[in-house]
C-alpha cells in the first residue's frame, strides 16, 4: 500500500482548493439547453405582443400569454437555479458554481422575478400601457434588460472560450443573438419594417413631413440593429454560412408575424434572408478581419436592406394593400437608404478606428 507523505496530502489539498474554487467546466450541452429556453423566452414575449395586436388581451396581468412568457423564464431559472445547487454539492464555491458566462443569467432570472411584481403594481397603479407606451413603460424596459441579462448566458460562456467554429460549437450564442435581436426590434416596433409602411403608398399627401418621418426611421433605426449584431458576431468568430441569414430572417418572420395584417407581409422575410446571406459573404467565416470589407459591408448591407424594403413596399401596395406605388421621389426613396448606409459605416468606426499608421485602412 502507498504511503502518503504529508507533502503529498498538502499539495493534494491544495489541489483540490483549487478545483473548489474554480468554476464548473464548460458544458456545450448547457449551452444549448439555455439557448433553446432563451428561444421560448422570446417567443412568449412575441406571442404576448401578437395577443396585444389582435386584440386578445384585457386590462388584466393574469393573461395566458403572461403565462407563456413568465413560464419559460420560469424554466431558465429553475435549470440556473438547480445547475447552481448541483454545482455547489460537488464542491464548488456559491459564488463560482454556474459555468462562466451563466452567473449573470441567474442574477437576471431573480431581477425578472422582482421585476414581474413591480410591473403588476405599475399596472394597478398607472393603468396598462396602449400603443407604444407599452414599449417606453419603465417597468417593462426593466423587465427586457433583466430578460437580456438572462438570454446573453451563452453568449459570455462562448466568447470567452478559444475560437469555435461551424453551428455545432457556436450554435447556442447563434440562437441567443437571434433571440437578443428580435428582443430589441420588439422594443423599437414603433418604428417597424411591416405593414406600417403603407403610409407611404397611394396618393401623395399634403402636408406630408410626418408620414416622411416615420418612413425613413424605420429604415435608419431597424437595419442598423441588425448591422450592429453582424458586426459584433464577426468580431469574435469565424461565423459558419448561414448564421447571419438566420438571425436576420428569424428576426424578420417574427417581426412580421406578430404584426401581421396580411400574409403577404412575409416577403419582407424573403428581403432579411438575402441580406442576411449577403452578410454572411461578407462578413462570414473571418472576412470581418478585412477592414477595407469591414467597411464596405457597414454600409452595403444598411442600404440594400433598406432599397429591398421600398421593393417589397411598392409590392405590396400594388398587390395586397390595392393602394398603388409609394409616393415618394428620389429624394426620399434613395436618400434614406443612403443615411441608413451611413449610419452604418459610423458603427465601423466605433468597431474598428481607422489606425494610426501612414495608411490607415479606410
């Protein structure tokens, strides 16, 4: 039988100080469990708001669609909540006992919590929200920060990894950013790529400075959303093809469904799949690293977003809505999709500075 010296027992001890206070090992399956929850989070956040345009919603909180929301963050901070639990029991500290990238998750699943019963009592108190209050109500930006919290888990637990590839390994931060996506173009629908657009077909009105404004912040607002997930998701990995289409469409069937007034309105689906394949040409697979491509594509992919939306619009009013081609001139019709092209090459500064050498990248 092997003796044990007492060195020996001291740097096992020191060793296993060290496996207790260290973090759970990284988990792919955790992260797709996660990602697949984070993916019912905001369907019950989507087919609240479809309740809410359809008219299937009272002045009441206890609603079923509440119901579908709260029940799948309810599911994410049970799996958090026992994955700590299980954790801690093997052996690892409270503090360090989710693996990394998750312990923020589970600070978000109990603000949520908090947040559901302050947004009850600003209910009873204020009244429910109409329109694009809904949108603007403190405690409901409250409850999407804290939902964010909880949905960005895979995210941290995957950017903090080496470098992964292909939708096997970088399949959960794919999901959990088209999940963080459409969490944000639901809180900017006051500003839509939908069938609000049809303000800008028919007979040209007089005066027409609103119907100008709310057409071209749509464009400005929305494609730079999507731009601004392109580039962050290239920034750290080397994307597999497909990944940027199925964030842009994901986001865009979503968008378009919970709004929808005719079924035709999908075909703006078919525009965010082109564009997000394009993005996935231009910025996939390491290309981002390409500053000059970088640049081209921060204000490509903006512009043709916005021209392929003005496309589907004259569709659709000549079709679906019977209103006839937009009414805008070229002053409009070209000039927002350019300052969307801008805004979006602005991003690709704030990316990417222009460096300091004799022949900085453009």
């Amino acid at each position: 039988m092997a003796v044990t010296t007492s060195a020996e027992r001291a740097l096992g001890g020191a060793a296993a100080s060290r496996a207790i206070a260290g973090l759970p090992a990284d988990n792919i399956r955790f992260d797709w469990l996660i990602a697949l929850i984070c993916c019912a989070i905001t369907f019950g956040l989507y087919i609240d708001g479809w309740a809410h345009n359809h008219g299937q919603v009272d002045d009441s909180f206890f609603t079923p669609w509440h119901a579908l929301l709260y029940g799948a963050v309810a599911l994410a901070g049970l799996v958090l909540v026992v994955s700590h639990f299980l954790n801690v029991r093997r052996g690892h500290s409270w503090g360090k006992a989710l693996p990394a990238g998750y312990a923020l998750s589970l600070i978000g699943f109990f603000a949520f919590g908090a947040g559901g019963g302050v947004d009850m009592v600003w209910h009873e108190t204020f009244g429910f929200e109409e329109g694009v209050e809904a949108l603007i109500s403190p405690a409901h930006l409250f409850l999407a920060f804290t939902g964010l919290l909880i949905m960005s888990g895979p995210i941290r637990a995957l950017w903090r990894r080496e470098e992964g590839s292909g939708w096997s390994q970088l399949g959960p931060a794919i999901l959990a950013f088209a999940c963080l996506t459409s969490v944000f173009t639901f809180f900017n629908a006051y500003a839509p790529i939908g069938g609000d657009l049809i303000i800008l077909t028919g007979v040209r009105p007089e005066p027409h400075s609103l119907q100008d404004v709310a057409g071209i912040t749509p464009f400005v607002i929305q494609s730079n959303i999507l731009l601004g997930v392109a580039l962050f998701m290239s920034r750290r990995w080397r994307l597999p093809m497909g990944a940027l289409a199925f964030v842009f469409t994901a986001n865009a069937l979503l968008m378009t469904w919970y709004r929808v007034g005719e079924s035709a309105e999908f075909i703006f689906a078919i525009n965010a799949l082109i564009i997000g394949t394009l993005a996935d040409y231009l910025l996939g697979g390491g290309k981002a690293a390409d500053t000059r491509r970088l640049r081209f594509a921060a204000f490509a992919l903006p512009f043709a977003f916005s021209l392929g939306v003005m496309v589907c619009v004259s569709i659709l009013g000549n079709s679906a809505w019977g209103r006839g081609d937009m009414w805008w001139l070229i002053h409009m019709w070209l000039g927002a999709p350019l300052m969307a092209g801008a805004f979006g090459y602005g991003l690709s500064m704030l990316l990417r500075p222009p460096t300091a050498s004799a022949n900085p990248a453009v």
